[in-house]
C-alpha cells in the first residue's frame, strides 16, 4: 500500500448499463420527456411510442415503468433513469429562476429608498 493510495478517494462504482443507457436516452431525446402529472413521466420508447414512469415523490414509494424491461426484471430500467435526469434539471431550471426573481426583488428593494428621495 502506498500514501497514494490512501490520500484518494475510492473512484465512484462503475455506472451500470441500464444508467448509461438512461442519460443516453436523456441526451438524445429529453425534450420529447414529457411530465404529466405528480411524479408521472411520459419516456419516449426507442422503438415509437412512450412509456409512462412513476418516480419517486416519498421515499418509500416505489418508481415503475411500463416498458417490458421494468415489468420482466423488476430493476430501474433507462426511462426511470431519464425521467430522473429530466426531474432534477427542471428543479434545477426552476430553482435558478427562482433565485433570480428574489434577486431582482431584493435590488428594487434596495433602490424603493433611493427612488422615493427623488
Ligand atoms: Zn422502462
């Protein structure tokens, strides 16, 4: 064993097939992922059509996609993962929107004292 060994951190485990697949997914068609409703994606199918996937809204709900992959293996399949990718760039999107608006709030606010003294 070697200190270089020990002052880095264990790389992340290998991404499995079925994630990889997901974010390839997600690259090639994430503006065709539609969200439809509390936690409800419609993922587009590779070959036509869409599947409908459940995420997770509570942590002990369970995710679900209707594609055969889902229903024969019963593991996260590529439209799970890519609706994941699509749920969390949306918050991401609204999040930053958010954080501007409150901006723009607090630099008016900053300038109602200024302005009033005009
Ligand atoms: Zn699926």
């Amino acid at each position: 064993m070697t200190n270089r060994s020990l002052a880095q951190p264990a790389p992340p485990p290998p991404a499995t097939t079925r994630e990889l697949r997901g974010l390839d997914l997600y690259r090639s068609r994430g503006a065709e992922i539609e969200h439809i409703g509390h936690g409800v994606y419609r993922v587009p199918a590779c070959g036509g059509g869409v599947y409908e996937v459940n995420l997770k809204v509570f942590a002990d709900e369970p995710e679900s996609c209707n594609c055969p992959d889902y229903q024969r293996h019963k593991q996260t399949c590529k439209h799970v993962y890519a609706a994941t990718v699509a749920r969390a760039k949306a918050r991401m999107r609204a999040r930053t929107v958010q954080a501007e608006r409150t901006k723009a709030r607090a630099s008016r606010a900053s300038l109602a004292p200024l302005a009033a003294a005009l």
